[in-house]
C-alpha cells in the first residue's frame, strides 16, 4: 500500500473525527436544567474575573460567552441565523438596532422581573421591544470638551448643539461619520432628535449638518482616529479640542490622584444609548435563560460595569466607582428617537447626510 | 535469442510519425548505436523502449515477452540523459546509491567500485553541483550501472562535452559496457561517437531507419546518397565522373574531402579553388576536369593558395561505394 | 499492426490523485465556496426564485458606479507606482550583495504583514495637521490612500519579481550588452521581456489586494473614498441590505476573476528559464546602480517612517519617556480592557498561527502538486488552471461575507463549527493558501520532467517518484512558504475578529480593543502591541530568509 496514500487518508480521517468530536461537545443537553447557557454578545463586553461565576454558583449554570462583531454585527448575526440561534441569551442590542431584531423575530418574549419603575426611561415603547429587551448599561454619546484646551485658549466653552455652529468654534470639532462608526450615528441621531425633519439649505437636521460643515468639521471613519488623533485631549497630540465621544470617556482621562478631570462632556448634546438583553427566540433554556437574564440586571453585575465596559448601569441600586462618582456625570435631558423610527428610517438619513457631510 | 525486439513501432505526436514503422533487433551484450541527425525521432525511439512514450502501433519485447504495456519503472532498463539529470539535492555516492536502495540492497562496497568503474574514486562525498560535465555524465553512468540494467540507454550522453572529452569517455564507455557485458542502445548524432561505442549502428532518419550493420559497413557502403552525406560524405558522384574517381565502380560513389589528397605528382590535375587551414595542413576545393568541383585535402607540408595549380591522388579510405 | 496501446497508470496513482485534489476541493468549497455561495444566494433568491433586478437596480445608482470606478482606479494606479517602485527596490535587494541584505528583504515585507488598523492610526498621526508630514496636507486625501496602498504591496512586487530575477542567467544581458548594446537598452529590450511574467504576476496580486483593500481605505479615504469592499461591508452591518451586499459580492468577484485570468496568462507563458543557483548571484553595487539604490533608500525611508512613528509613540508613557507601556502588557489594562493580559494573547496568536500555518501548507502542498501535474489532455490542463485561480479566490472576496456566510451555513451538526475555536485558524489557513500555492507551485512546475523520468526509469514507482524528486526539490521552498504563512497569520485580522472567541483572543484583536477605549494608557498599551506584533514577524520573516536559499518562486 502506498505511503503517501495512508497517511493522506489517515489525516483526512482524524480531521472529520476531530470536527465531529469538537461540534458535539458544544452541544448543550436538552433538559429541565442545562449545565451551560450560551451569552451572545459583542467584543466589548467585558465582566471582572469571578462575576459570571457567580451565577454559577447561585444556579450551577455555566455561561459561555460568545463575541460576534460589534453591535451591528451582533443583530445581524441573530438575524440571519433565526432558524438555527447561536446562543440562549443576547446581550448588546442597542436602540439603533432594536427594532430590527424585534422585527424579524429574533426574541422571546421575557424583560426581567426585577425591572421597577426608575427604569422606565430606558424601556423601550410598548410594542416595540418593552416585552423582549432588559435594558442592561447606558452609554451616552456626547460631545467631549478638552477643558485645559478652552483654559489656554481663553475662550468659553460651547454648551449646546447651536454652539457648535458658532465662528469662535470653526475648525474645532471632529466627528466620526455616521455611516461607519456607532457613536458617529448617534450624534446624528441627536441632531436629528433635536432638529428634526428639514432640507439642506433650510432648517431641520439637514440645515444644521450644512452650517457644520460650513463651520469646519472634520470627519473620521472612526472613533480611534477622532478620539486619538484629532482630539487635544491628554492622550492625543491633535489640535481639536472638541470631539464626539461617550459620556464615560471623562472619567478614563483622569490620573491618579488629580481631583480635575481634564476632558468633561457636555451634557446637552448627548444621544441616549441604551444596551440591552434579551432571551434569544427558539433557545432549549427558555427558564434559565431568563435567570441569566435577571442576573445582568441584579447589582452583582450592574455594579461591575463601569469599570469594565466604561457605560453606566441602569439599575438605580448600583454603585459608582469612586471616580466615576466623581468625574462622570450623565445628562437629565438627552436626546432620544424612537426604535422603530430608526429602523425605517436608517438608510434614507444616512444616504442624505453623507451627501450633505461627505460630498 | 534476441534480447530486444523492436517490432513495428510508430509514435506520433499531433498526426505526424516522429518514429515510423521502425524494427530493430538486439543480442544480448550487443551495443546498438542508433545514427541519425536532429528531429530522426531517434530520442523519441529510445524513449519509447524505456516506456515514457506510447506507442501507437507496433510492440516491444524482450526475450520473446511482450513489454509494450509494463510500465517505466517496472522494466528494469536504465536511461542516461544528455545532461546527467542528477538529484541536485543528493551526493555523488547518494545518487549512485539510489537504485540500489529501490531494490533495497545498499552497498557501500557496490558504490565505491562503481566510482572506481567510472574513475571517480574518492569523489562518493561531493556535491553533485560541484561537478564538471564530463564528470557529472560519468556519476550519471556509475548510477545507471548501479541499476543493473537489463538494458542500458543513453541518450546522446556525450553531445554536451567538449571534443577531447568527448573522445576520451567514448573509449571509457565502450570499455565498460565490454567488461560490464551490458546490452545497451545508444542515440547520437555524431558518427565518431557511435562508431566507437557500437557494435552494430542502425541509420535513423525522418522516424525511419534507413540502413543497419556493423561502423565499418554502412561507413564503407553508405545506403544511399542521403546517408552518405550525413556520414560525412560531401559530394556524390554517379556514371562516368565516378569511374573517373574509381574506374571499377559501377554505380554511384561518395567522396570526402579525404578522397583527394594534393600530391607532387599525382595522376589527376586540379586548380585550386580556395583553400582553408585546418588541424592537419588545409582543406582545399579543387576544380577537377571532367568531374567539377569536389573537396579535398593537403598536407601541412603542402601549402596551396587559390587558382594554383596541382596535381591529386585518390584515396579509398575516403571513398564508398554506395549500395 | 497492434493498435494504440496505453501504459495504464497503477489504481494507487489515481487514489493518490484523487486525494490530493480531493483535500483542497474539499477545503476550500466547504470553508469558503459554500458559505460565499450561501451569503450571495440570500441577497439574490427572493422567496425562492432567482431575483436578478437588483443588479440592474444597485448597479445603476451613481454611488455604485462611482465605488466601481474608484475601486478599480486606486488599485490600477496603486498597481502602477508598486511596479515602478518595486523594480529598482529589487535590483537592489536581489541582484547585488551587500551586508545586511537579508535584514533589509524582511523589513521590506514587514508593512504587509501589519494590522491595518495601526497603519491606519500610524499614517494619520503622520499626516493630519500638526503632525510629521502635516504640512504636504495629504490628509483625507486620494494620495493618503495612495500612500498607504503603496506601503502595504510594494512588498509583493519586490518579492516576486526580486526572487525570479536573482535566478534568472545572466548570459543573455551580456551577450546582448558584447553586441553593442546600452545598458538601458539591454533593460528594455533583454531583461524586461523576461521579467514580464513575474511583473505582470505580482502587478495583478497587488490590484487584488488593492481592490479589496478595507481599513486602509476606511481610515485614511475618511469618508470621501469608498471602494466596494467598504460598500459591501455598510450594506451588510450597517443596513442588512443582503441584495445589495450580494450584488456587489458578484461584481467584485468578476472583477477579481478578470484579474485573475490575466495573471494566469501571465504566468502561463513562464516556461523553464535557465536557473543559476541563486546563493552564488548577486554583486557588488555599483556606480551604475546609485538611481536604484537612491530610490531602495527612499522608499525604505518612507515604509519606515510610519512604524518609526509607532516605535516613538509606544515609548511615550503618562511619566514621559519609557518602557511603561510595554511593561503594562503583562497586564490586561488599566480598567480591565482585557481579558486576558497581552503576552497571553500574543501566545494565543502564535499558537494559532501555527496551525493556520500547518493547514495552509497541507492544503497548499496537494494543491500544487496536482496543479503542478502536466496531463496530456487540454481539458485537464484547463481544469487545472480553473484550480488555480479558485484557490486565489480567498483574496478576493469580502471578510465580511465569509463571515456571515460561515454563519449561515456551518450550523448544522455535525458541522456546527460557528463556535468551534477550529474556525479561526481555517479562516486564517484560507488567507494564507494562496501565497504558499504562489511560492511553491512555481518550482513544482519549475522541475526538469527528465529528472522525474530518470527516477522512474531507475526503479521509483510514481509515488516514490513523487517523494524523492518532487518533494525532496520543494523541501526549501515548504519552509519559505511556512514563514510567509505564519506571518500573514499572525497579523490577520479581517476574519479572525468576526470569529475569535472571547477568552481566546489574538493580538491583532486585543490590538484593536484597546485602541477603541479612551485613556490613554490602554492607547499606549496598544501601540506597543503593535511593535511587539511587528518584532515578531520581522524576526519569522528573517529566520526564513536565512533558509530560502535557492528558492524560486514567491508569488
């Protein structure tokens, strides 16, 4: 028998029974209580070492994390796999993208148990996910200011949305586009929310992005080069000290031991952004997938998540870090649009305001 | 009985017969040498009895078997390129070494005296890209020697060296394919070589073979006037011409410039056409009354320029007749 | 008269066969046709039937016919400046000897094997205003796109027409430079006519990879500049226009088809050169040579510039100058950015790499031994350059759409591979099998058939044949290509980021976290990632060129 032939072969073998053994040990067992639950989430999610292991030990469930992308990523993801779901439980659908899994079906019909009624601004409408989706953290987008930048200069600070249109701000504000970067969405977002519907010489969104732009902005493709290579802030040797970033991002400039924070946001330009989980339609675990549903909720969770995904819990129980306590502060007011709004309305904004920002 | 029995064999390549209806016959220990100009499909022949081509009509056998349909490496033959084709990757011991370790019987014994066959003694270590031409073709023989061949081919082994070289390893080769007993057939285009090396030479030309026998008589009596001038033969003369070279001949004859040699005194005039140096005193073009112009030769002693006149001398061993 | 009789080969030689293009088929249809095909059925199977308005509907938008003409037109033009670059860069590098010669070879290929997304970050820090280069205003600009195209691929062309050079016989430049002819005439009229093969090779894979090119594009193009590719990617994530996405899939996969038909003419015509052993080639420089090295200089200079930039950065700490940042890579970020601490996820990559390395070259190794065979029919030998390109299809075809095609359709058991660790390494193995089938296949090819027949003659069955000749030749180039492999690998980050695992990650991945988090200590974390990512290659590539000794092919 030829050599070449066996070992071809032999090979040929062990990777079918390797695929066939490593496929089957990712089966979970159908039953009344499974040993693990599968988390389908994003690849910013991000838990300290120990905290998913205590739902372990309250249910002898053992979670596995899988990551799918980014947000968008992860919708699209459950979307195209509705016949065959990749996990028990989803987290990460945030409200730019909720109305699409709510649409096409993609969750079971569970939001905790143990939400009240301090909770209530981050619920989604009725109808449209408030049965599906537990809102989990809250990350709002605003427009980060570089204080030290505003010192030097001797000029104020802007403070709302018309402010940026304003001619001692020309040149100073960078934006990642809304077309490919999730909090260059949400300011567009806000815009939208705060300007409403217009035309690209008059008023509305349309007008306001058109004095933008007359006023200087620049557009990145994304958050890490608005963030680390345009912006002044202490990280970064740019020259604009304006910059369209998370609410949470003042706190993570801070230094040990400073008592001021060198970057701050402000507080009337912020976008809600709202995470939320859910019970992914067709799971085998429907009961403890709603556990682990609870348990993102519960304090153990909500308390872990400043430090580790830099958004705010939205359980009114949980505790700031001390810095965060500090430093970070989260806008009474901010701009909201609705799901479903975004959902049927997504591409047209987007093909009007790349026309407009990116011509 | 024969060892190799060429039996009507015919190979084409795109509807044209590079070897065409050709049959030959081997004793064993016989060296054929097979004679024939570039594109005879002699190579073509010779790859066909190793097997690496198909054949399209006729069969091959030996000792009476039919081996047509045995593959390559099943026949026991052994194959010498022109250019060695050695195992770059390999040493010299390790190529010889190589059939030896297919049949699974490794001798280093059975090497070295391979190597002092092919006087390369001590050179078992070198690298193969180390090597002259002349010495990379005789590592190529030791290896094809080592095979133990029932057969032996070679193909044009000797083309590539230089002329000295070329004569001296012709004599190697006939001695060791004498002393090793091997039958062997052996393609070239160069007559000094097949007719040192063979014991019997088949003419090849246009895929078929024109004339078989021993060197000395096809170089006596060429075939015909096509195989006389690729033997070498430049001019051929029929009717009386000839009988004025050759007074006996009946047909017609094939000179060389060896044929007429410029002499004090000879039995013929001639003029001068032009005249060329070469090795051995000049080669001349002589216009001969009654015959024209044919080419000859003069001692170094005999310097001769153009439009001088001379007198020749004819030499049998530049004359054949052809049959 | 017998009539045509045939040698029939032995029933083990065509299982062998078999088998050995059995294994690629397999590999690359289940891991790469079938999920592609699944993306692109989605978009144009509309309830069932074949729905082909889209086409005309997306292909008539004027955005789409601008991506369409932007993309081919930036890596035509990126084609061009690569050759015209590449060529005197590998004069220098393959035709002369000088110290440090081999150290140069790997860091010009160094630029290739980067994540994108620190490029990205490198060249803006060096173009927008205020920075290094602030003041060409090249910033957002085709140009930058330009630039960074150029960093990325003038490697390949380097490569491939520098190794084909190195062993091409001098013999005929100087038979043609005793007849009388210039210097500048041999070139044009000797060398040039011989190199167009490998010229035209390395021309069409840089276009490839231009034309797919994704983060470059979108960092540096901002907004302004799209390509397909970056098209196909907002359709798909950001609006789930599968129609759309899929139309544009099937354009881009017959632009690249186009491309590849022409490489492969190329190719074709690059019959057995008279090959000098190419360990002895090479000369000193000299005074003629002072336009190619000036440019070599150049060019080095400019691919430098950026991973310069990058090494500054990474040494600039929250207490100034220092190894900070490096030191805090055994940490897994401040706030816990990480996971698991980077050392741990530069050995998750390495490990990784290493078996996306050893697939690439089993696959890669069958394949080319059977397109390598020289069968007599015309029909085979077509099939078997059909073979050729669909392995170079993986180059060609959107991340994002093996992506979610591997979503789609690994989900039955026992094929529910979606979260099986084994999918990373396969989706890397895929990016990584056309450059090792583009370096070992040309010396497969490249091999004396007497030699083979010499073997066989002597005794060798084919499969020993196969061993002794063909394998035991392709022994050094095996190891040229694993380096190569492994270092593509190591820096892939397209698909590895769709499906690496949370707890596992790679470098490239942990790399673009932390460059996604504010603070500025997790960017400097990042950036010293990078140059550890970047040291490693260049030390694999390096230790490779000491091996390549007498290699032929590289692409």
């Amino acid at each position: 028998m030829q050599t070449r032939n066996k070992s071809l072969a032999g090979a040929g073998i062990l990777l079918a029974v390797g695929l066939a053994v490593s496929s089957c040990a990712s089966d979970a067992a159908p039953g009344a209580t499974p040993d693990k639950l599968v988390l389908v989430t994003h690849d910013s999610f991000n838990l300290s070492e120990g905290t998913l292991e205590k739902f372990t030990d309250e249910t002898g469930i053992e979670v596995e994390v899988q990551a799918s992308g980014d947000a968008g990523q992860l919708v699209n993801s459950l979307v195209l796999t509705k016949d065959s779901p990749l996990g028990d439980v989803v987290f990460g659908i945030d409200n730019t993208f909720a109305s699409r899994a709510v649409n096409e079906g993609v969750l079971a019909d569970y939001a905790s148990k143990d939400l009240t009624d301090a909770e209530e601004q981050y619920l989604l409408p009725a109808g449209s996910g408030r049965e599906q989706l537990t809102p989990i953290d809250n990350g709002d987008v605003c427009v980060n200011v570089d204080h030290e930048w505003f010192a030097e200069a001797g000029i104020d600070e802007p403070a709302t949305l018309d402010d940026l249109l304003k001619p001692e701000y020309k040149d100073l504000f960078v934006t990642p586009a809304a077309n490919s970067s999730s909090p260059g969405l949400a300011f567009l977002l806000a815009t939208i929310a705060a300007f409403g519907d217009g035309t690209a010489d008059g008023d509305g969104w349309q007008g306001y992005w058109s004095k933008l732009v007359d006023n200087g902005v620049k557009i990145d493709a994304g958050w890490s080069d608005a963030y680390y290579v345009d912006f002044s802030g202490p990280s970064s040797d740019g020259d604009r000290p304006l910059v369209v970033s998370y609410a949470s991002s003042p706190p993570a400039e801070v230094t040990e031991g400073a008592t001021e924070a060198p970057t701050g946001a402000l507080l009337d330009t912020c976008f809600r952004q709202t995470e939320y989980a859910g019970v992914i339609a067709g799971t085998e675990n429907q009961a403890a997938a709603e556990k682990l549903v609870d348990f993102l909720f519960s304090t153990t969770v909500q308390n872990d998540i400043p430090e580790n995904m830099y958004v705010f819990p939205v359980n009114v129980e949980a505790t700031l870090p001390e810095t965060w306590a500090q430093f970070a502060a989260i806008a009474d007011d901010p701009f909201v649009v609705a799901p479903d709004e975004i959902d049927a309305n997504r591409e047209s904004w987007l093909s009007e305001w790349a026309a407009i920002a990116t011509p | 009985m024969t060892a190799l029995t060429i039996d009507g064999v015919t190979v084409s390549f795109d509807g044209t017969a590079a070897v065409d209806d050709v049959s030959l016959g081997l004793e064993p220990g016989e060296v054929l040498g097979i004679l024939g100009p570039s594109g005879s499909g002699k190579s073509t022949l010779l790859r066909s009895i190793a097997g690496l081509e198909r054949l399209d009509a006729g069969r091959i056998a030996w000792h009476g078997d039919d081996i047509t349909a045995v593959p390559v490496h099943r026949r026991g033959f052994a194959l010498m390129f022109q250019d060695g084709q050695l195992f770059p990757h390999r040493t010299v011991a390790q190529n010889i070494a190589y059939p030896l370790r297919i049949a699974r019987t490794p001798s280093h014994a059975r090497v070295a005296e391979l190597l002092a066959l092919v006087g390369l003694a001590g050179f078992g270590d070198r690298r193969v890209t180390e090597l002259s031409g002349g010495e990379q073709q005789r590592v190529a023989l030791a290896r094809s020697l080592a095979a133990e061949p029932r057969l032996l081919l070679l193909d044009e082994p000797l083309s590539s060296l230089d002329r000295e070289l070329r004569e001296r390893l012709a004599g190697d080769l006939r001695r060791i394919l004498d002393e090793t007993g091997t039958t062997a057939v052996f393609v070239t285009h160069d007559q000094d070589e097949a007719f040192a090396v063979s014991d019997r030479v088949a003419v090849m030309i246009g895929g078929r073979v024109r004339q078989t026998g021993t060197p000395a008589e096809v170089w006596r009596r060429p075939a015909s006037a096509e195989i006389a001038r690729f033997l070498g033969y430049t001019t051929v003369l029929g009717g009386d011409a000839a009988r004025l070279v050759r007074p006996r001949s009946d047909g017609a004859i094939a000179l060389r410039a060896a044929a007429l040699v410029v002499t004090h005194g000879g039995p013929v005039a001639a003029t001068v056409v032009r005249s060329t140096p070469s090795v051995d005193g000049w080669r001349v073009r002589l216009a001969v009354p009654g015959i024209g112009e044919l080419d000859g030769i003069a001692g170094a002693q005999h310097p001769v320029s153009a439009g001088e006149a001379v007198t020749v001398r004819f030499d049998d061993a530049g004359i054949a007749e052809l049959s | 008269m017998t009539s045509r009789v045939r040698v029939r080969p032995a029933p083990g030689t065509i299982l062998a066969i078999v088998l050995g293009a059995g294994v690629p088929v397999a590999f690359v249809g289940v891991f790469f046709a079938w999920p592609v095909a699944a993306m692109v059925g989605r978009g144009l199977f509309v309830d069932g039937a074949l729905d082909l308005t889209g086409f005309g509907e997306v292909l008539a938008r004027p955005r789409t016919l601008r991506l369409i003409g932007l993309t081919i037109g930036q890596a035509a033009l990126a084609s061009v400046v690569c050759v015209v670059l590449g060529l005197p860069i590998a004069h220098v590098l393959y035709r002369l000897r000088f110290r440090g010669q081999r150290m140069l070879r790997a860091l010009v290929v160094l630029p290739f094997v980067l994540p994108t997304v620190v490029v990205g970050v490198a060249f803006r820090t060096l173009l927008r205003e205020g920075g290094l280069l602030g003041s060409l205003q090249l910033d957002g600009t085709f140009a930058a796109i330009m630039l960074a195209l150029v960093f990325f691929n003038v490697a390949v062309v380097v490569r491939t027409v520098g190794t084909t050079w190195e062993g091409l016989d001098k013999r005929q430049e100087e038979a043609a430079r005793v007849l009388g002819a210039s210097p500048v005439r041999v070139w044009l009229t000797v060398t040039l006519p011989r190199l167009a093969p490998a010229i035209t090779s390395a021309a069409s894979i840089v276009f490839l990879f231009c034309s797919t090119a994704f983060g470059v594009v979108l960092v540096l193009g901002g907004t302004k500049f799209g390509t397909i590719e970056t098209e196909i990617y907002l359709l798909t994530t950001q609006f789930l226009d599968l129609r759309g996405a899929s139309v544009l899939s099937v354009t881009q996969l017959v632009v690249v088809v186009l491309v590849l038909l022409v490489a492969a003419r190329a190719r074709g015509r690059r019959t057995a050169q008279r090959r000098v052993d190419s360990a002895r080639s090479g000369r000193v420089p000299r005074l003629g040579d002072l336009p190619a090295i000036v440019v070599t200089v150049a060019v080095a200079g400019f691919l430098a510039l950026p991973i310069v930039a990058l090494l500054l950065r990474s040494l600039r700490t929250a207490d100034g100058w220092g190894l900070g940042n490096y030191l805090a890579l055994g940490t897994t970020g401040s706030r816990n950015a990480l996971v698991v601490p980077v050392w741990v996820a530069l050995g998750n990559s390495l490990a990784i790499a290493v078996q996306a390395t050893a697939l690439a070259l089993v696959v890669g190794l069958a394949a080319s031994l059977v397109i390598s065979r020289r069968p007599r029919s015309l029909g085979l030998r077509r099939s078997l350059a059909g073979f050729d390109a669909v392995l170079m299809l993986p180059l060609g075809v959107s991340a994002v759409t093996v992506g979610f095609g591997f979503l789609i359709t690994l989900n039955t058991p026992p094929f529910d591979l979606r979260s099986s660790p084994v999918l990373v390494p396969i989706a890397q193995a895929l990016v990584a099998l056309p450059l090792v089938v583009r370096t070992i296949l040309p010396v497969l090819t490249g091999i004396d058939g007497r030699m083979r027949e010499s073997a066989a003659v002597l005794g060798s069955p084919p499969w020993r044949v196969l061993r002794d000749v063909d394998l035991a030749i392709v022994g050094r180039p095996v190891l040229a290509a694993s380096g190569f492999a492994f270092a593509v690998a190591l820096g892939e980050f397209g698909a590895t980021s769709f499906l690496s695992r949370p707890d596992r990650p790679t470098l490239p991945v942990v790399i673009f976290r932390l460059i996604g988090l504010p603070g500025g200590d997790n960017f400097g974390m990042a950036i010293a990632a990078s140059v550890v990512l970047a040291a490693v290659t260049v030390a694999v590539i390096a230790l490779v060129e000491r091996l390549r000794v007498g290699t032929m092919g590289a692409f």
